[in-house]
C-alpha cells in the first residue's frame, strides 16, 4: 500500500528546501577564492554536483511555471493570472518575473505544463468540466523522469525536439516507447547529443517520413546579402543538409590547417598545407578569400587556397538493400551525408549516384568492415572512407570532430605492438585527441561481442565494442569509458543486416 503525502506537507517540503537554497546562496560570497584552493578530484566533483543541483532548480522552476500557465488557462479568461498581473500570455509573465530569455521561459513553461498535466491526468477540470487529457501522451516518460529527478528541463526539451509529433505513420505508443528509451541515455548523454539520438531514433521508426523531413528543410534554405554603411557586407547562408555538405568540404579544405586539421597528408598536398599554415590571413580570411576565388573563377579557381584538387567532394553513405530496395520502387529508404545526423531521402541516393561514383564496402558479422595487411603503414584513402562509414568521426568521447578532421590510429601501436594497418585495427581520432593518447598515457581496447543497446538506441548486437582507459592521474582507478560510434550510417548498415 502506498501512502499519500499530504499536500500541505508537500508544500511545507518545497517552500523549506527553496529556504534552504537562499542559505546556501548567502554562504557563496566567498566562493570564487574557495574554489581556487579545491584539488582536481574535488574540482570535477564539486563540478557534477553542481550540474544536479542546477537540473534540480530548473525542474523546481518548471513546476512553477507550470503552476502560473494553469492558473492562466484561456478557460479563465481576464481573471487568469498572468492578465491580471498585466502580462498577455504566461510565458511573458514567466519572462519579466524570472528574468529569463524568451527561450527559457518558453522551456520552462512548456515543461511545467507537461508536469501539470501528468499529475492531472484523468481529473475533472472544475473550470470547463472536461476530464484533464495530456495534450502531448506520448511525452509521458519525461514528464515521469522530470517529477523523479532524473532528467534535467535541458534534455526534456532535446528529447521533444527530438522525436517530434505523431502522424500517419508513428503512432503515439511508438514515441512513448522512444521517449522512455531515450530517458534511460539522458544519465549519461549531454542533451546535444541526446537531441541528435532522438532524431535518428524517429528516422529509425519513421522512415516514410525522411523523404517529407528532407524536403522541409530544403524549404528553409536562403541566402541573404546585406549591405553595412561602412562599405563591407554580410553574407547569411541558411544550407540545406546537401549543400552545405558540398560547402563543409571547401570550407575543411581551406581552413583545417590552420585549425588543427589533419597532419598526414600525401606528398603533393604536403607544400600546400605547409603554405596555408605559414599564411598570415585567419582561418575566416582564408576561407572568405577561398571562396571569393571559387566565386570569380568557377572550376578554374586558384587551387593554391585549398587542399587536394577537384570539385567539393560530397560523402554520401547508404545501404546495398535500400538501393535494392529503391529500384523495387520502395521509397523508404535512406542515406546519410558524411558528419550529418539527418537522413536524406533514397531519392537524394539516387541522383547522387547517378551524378558521381560509388564505392562498396563490406561489412562483416562483427560489423567491421573486411579488409586486413600491414604491408604500409599508414591507412590508405579507402581505409579511412571506410573508417568514416563504421566511425562516424573522432570516436574520443564527447568529441563531435567530422571524419574529414580526423587520424587513423593503430589500436595495436604500428612500432610498438607491432599492430597491422587494417580498419579493425584503426579508429578515428581528431588530431587533438590523437596526440592526447600518445602522449599522455591513454589507452585504447577494442573488445568483440557487444550485446543488447547502444547509444544509439539500435540494437548492436555483435558488434565490436572500443573502451578508452584514462592514465591514472586522471582517474586511479582508471575505469574504461566506453567510445560508441558516431555513424548513424554504420548503425543503419547493421540493422539491415540483422534484418530488423
């Protein structure tokens, strides 16, 4: 039997632990010299539990701002009370009382609503006399997860953002089901990456839709030129996923010296890259003169300002069966370009490899791709396509670094462990991080037989797993964080294969 907690000792609890939090905030004065003198460890603890501290106020404010949107319900009319505080809607109530920006405020309220309607569920509104229905179910686990402390009002938002809404294809049960998976990653994913996790999940489930998703954005491209009175301009640049794919890799090819791009370059782009580096214009000069160049001369462009030669050249991965699938007239098929989380439609496939070549890529039942030698020792330009397709860029946890800024590392060093140069052997690290674990002690294993769900949220059954083990400076313990891949492409590649 569960007993219920009265509501005016709930009240009492809330109202004391807000006392206790302007204590606490009256003992900080001193905090900045205080913090100064913390050791690492303590540092970094004092760090995490700050961040639950400021989730657990945000999800405090939610509730009230949840509280102020119910008591300023349209049923009330000019009695509800953000009109009669003077205020048009609750959220600018929120706004000027809280001292928020428009988003947070909107957050906030829109996360309070939710809290609001969940404990509400199935209650007689006094007001309208209509039973109280939650106006977005399939966000329940959030609202669950946001009432229980174990999300933060941040990753609530990159999970609604994320899974969207229901439609003719996506039930409201199949979202549900989403959004409790992508609870359960909210402890250990930032909500950046949790807002891209959700957005391939709802790919994953909605896969009729990425052809409609595609063209909506499409929609949204622009590009606007505006004049400055002192004679400059300003260019802004609203890139549909394919054009700016085709953009990024001009943009890489002018800049990545100079921002700590790629050290091993063959011998030919060796002088160039020396040049760039040894340029005095910033890596915004650079590109802006790359471009003006690209602008004025078309396919003759001065190829002095960019590395390698050629057209932009554009990345773009799929499967074998959604190809096949494609040409059985099955349009739910999909593709993903290089360093983008968004699919592209199997149409968008098509033209591109009607435009250009393609390459194939075997994978196998651990889903490494074939391929084996240490006849050289660094990887070849097909190894690190191939690396880009199984990696999804730097794999370094917490890295967000495109495969075009990345190394291939020998897991099994090339000199010292005598490590062949094969793609189950390599993984991708920016230059930054590759350099980090050779020169301050990481460690990099790759163990065989992963089990069960990803980050990703796809079943990786069989597939090789990849653990960094910091230096014991770091951690003394030195317990192994786990490096999944970045590749929605690659996680694709395997569920077709596995065949679910």
């Amino acid at each position: 039997m569960v007993l219920m907690q009265p509501a005016t000792s709930q009240r009492s609890r809330i109202l004391s632990a807000l006392d206790d939090i302007d204590a606490a905030l009256d003992a900080i004065s001193a905090g900045v010299t205080a913090i100064a003198e913390l050791t690492d460890a303590e540092l970094l603890l004092e760090s995490a539990r700050h961040a639950r501290h400021r989730d657990a106020i945000g999800t405090v404010g939610a509730m009230l701002a949840g509280e102020i949107a119910r008591r300023s319900a349209p049923e009330f009319g000019s009695n509800g009370l953000a009109q009669r505080s003077g205020f048009r809607t609750p959220i600018e109530l929120v706004k000027v009382t809280t001292r928020a920006t428009g988003r947070e405020a909107t957050s906030a309220v829109r996360a309070g609503t939710l809290l609001v309607e969940s404990q509400t569920e199935g209650v007689l509104n006094a007001v309208t006399g209509e039973i109280v229905e939650m106006s977005e179910p399939w966000m329940a686990p959030v609202a669950n997860a946001l009432a229980a402390g174990t999300l933060s009002l941040a990753a609530s938002e990159a999970i609604r953002a994320g899974i969207g809404v229901p439609n003719s294809a996506v039930t409201v049960e199949a979202l549900r089901d989403a959004a409790k998976t992508l609870c359960g990653h909210a402890a250990t994913v930032d909500p950046d990456r949790l807002q891209k996790l959700a957005r391939s999940m709802r790919d994953a489930i909605d896969a009729a839709g990425v052809a409609i998703r595609e063209e909506e954005r499409r929609e949204q491209r622009s590009l606007k030129l505006i004049s400055l009175p002192d004679g400059m301009g300003r260019l802004i640049w609203t890139m549909d996923p394919e054009t700016f794919a085709t953009v990024k890799n001009v943009y890489d090819r002018a800049t990545s010296p100079k921002l700590g791009g790629v050290r091993f370059v063959g011998e030919q782009a060796q002088e160039q890259r020396d040049a760039i580096l040894a340029d005095a214009r910033t890596p915004g000069q650079l590109a802006s003169d790359a471009f003006t160049h690209l602008l004025a001369a078309g396919a003759d462009a001065d190829s002095s300002v960019l590395i390698g030669t050629g057209a932009p050249i554009v990345k773009l991965t799929t499967t074998l069966a959604a190809v096949q699938s494609a040409q059985r007239h099955n349009p739910d098929g999909a593709g993903y370009f290089e360093g983008q989380l968004d699919a592209v439609s199997i149409a968008t496939v098509q033209r591109a490899l009607c435009a250009g070549g393609s390459e194939e890529i075997i994978f196998g039942d651990d889903g490494q791709p074939l391929d084996e030698g240490r006849e050289h020792r660094l990887f070849t330009r097909k190894q690190k396509s191939v690396l880009a397709v199984r990696d999804g860029g730097c794999r370094w946890p917490g890295c967000e670094r495109p495969p075009s800024w990345c190394e291939a590392h020998h897991i099994l060093w090339w000199s010292r462990d005598r490590g062949p140069t094969h793609v189950a052997n390599g993984i991708l690290l920016c230059k930054h991080h590759h350099l980090l674990l050779h020169n301050n002690g990481w460690q990099i294993e790759k163990r065989s037989g992963l089990s069960g769900f990803g980050e990703s949220g796809f079943d990786e059954s069989g597939f090789d797993e990849y653990w960094l083990t910091p230096p014991a400076n770091v951690d003394p313990d030195r317990e192994a964080i786990p490096m999944p891949s970045k590749s929605v492409a690659g996680k694709h590649v395997h569920r077709d294969r596995a065949g679910v």
